[in-house]
C-alpha cells in the first residue's frame, strides 16, 4: 500500500518521537523513581519537538528554494 509522501513523514516523525520520548520515560520511570506521568508527558514533549523541527527544516528548505529561485 502506497501512502502520499506528506503521510509518510508525518508517520516517520511519530515513530521518531514515540521511540525517543519512551526512552526519556523509561529513563526517568526507571532511572529516577518517578512516576508514570513523567512517561506520557516526556512522550507528548518530545514528538511535540520532533514536529517542531521538521516544521522548521521545511519552511527552510522553501525559504533556499525561494532565494535560489530569485538570484537567477
């Protein structure tokens, strides 16, 4: 099954900030004693950053492709 190139990379931006925010959960669960809200907020946080910077990388690639764009 095919999906649009959009959908894809919203999916591998969960995926990337899922693995990352469980392991900072599972490091402060297990490493520090703390509780199991640490896990969800540290999971929300982190995919909440990973979209932010891949919001940032595109709206920086259409700002180069835009000056490119205008230097010729």
């Amino acid at each position: 099954m095919y999906y649009s190139l959009t959908f894809q990379k919203i999916m591998i931006f969960t995926a990337i900030g899922l693995i990352a925010g469980s392991l900072i959960g599972f490091a402060g669960v297990l490493g520090f004693g703390l509780d199991g809200s640490v896990f969800i907020i540290s999971v929300l946080l982190s995919m909440l950053v990973v979209f932010a910077a891949a919001m940032f990388t595109e709206l920086y690639h259409i700002r180069e492709a835009i000056n490119r764009s205008r230097h010729r």
